[in-house]
C-alpha cells in the first residue's frame, strides 16, 4: 500500500532568508519567506517553523509557530515571520505543505546552526536581493 502513495518533489519552492529595515529594533533583521519560483499557484500552504538546538551545552528550542497562506502566487513571495538574533544560533526548521494542480505537497527545510548570517549570502529568485537558502 505504501507503495502506491506517490509524493511528488517540491521543485522551486523554497524558503529564504534575507535582512529588511526593523523600525522595531531599528536595525536590519533576518526575516524568513516563502519564495514561490514556479508558474503554479500554491493553495493552503501551512508554514510550521521551530528552532531547537544547544547554547553553551544546554539544549534549547522555541515554539512552534504556524502560519496559513490561503494562496500564494506564481512568481511572488510572502513573508513568514522575523527571525530573531537569538534564534540565528539554533537550527531553524520550517515545515511546508501545500496544495498545487490538485495535489499535495511537503517539504522539510532547516537553517543550520549558524548559516543565517552575510558570508553565506546568494542571489534570490524573484525577491531580487541577497540572502540565505534553507535547505
């Protein structure tokens, strides 16, 4: 039976991250979007994201946030939420399900320990700006 579920591979989705101006904390923070470089449009996509991890030998992790994005798009990103400088030090996960052309789609991508940061930056589709690829 298993056999016969197919999941298809998600394919120019991803999850970014790049600096934006906060007027909150007025500096530039790392915020986190969902980036759809496809010609189809994403319906019911759920974001779960957490951050686990150790700081200075002990374990840490975050809650769990979710968030619901009724369609995104061709060719469009949106943003997901605001990664905290504390959080950059952890692994930050992002769990993404969607629907597109009828079907259903899902897909694990994490930050590193770390990667979050401007050495590991490269060019990003659609946004136009310089940031980081979850993978």
């Amino acid at each position: 039976m298993k056999k016969d579920i197919i999941i298809p591979k998600v394919e120019g989705v991803h999850i970014v991250a790049f600096q934006e101006w906060n007027d909150d904390f007025m500096e530039n923070s790392w915020y986190a979007y969902l980036v759809n470089d496809t010609d189809n449009l994403l319906e019911m996509a759920m974001v779960v994201s957490r951050a686990y991890g150790l700081i200075n030998g002990e374990e840490r992790k975050t809650g769990t946030f979710r968030h619901a994005f009724a369609k995104v798009e061709p060719r469009t990103a949106v943003k997901v939420e605001l990664l905290e400088n504390n959080v950059l030090q952890l692994n930050n996960e992002f769990m993404l399900s969607y629907f597109a052309n009828g079907q259903l789609y899902d897909k694990s991508f994490v930050f590193r320990v770390n990667t979050i940061n401007e050495k590991a930056t490269a060019d990003l589709p659609i946004i136009n700006k310089r940031g980081v690829f979850a993978n």
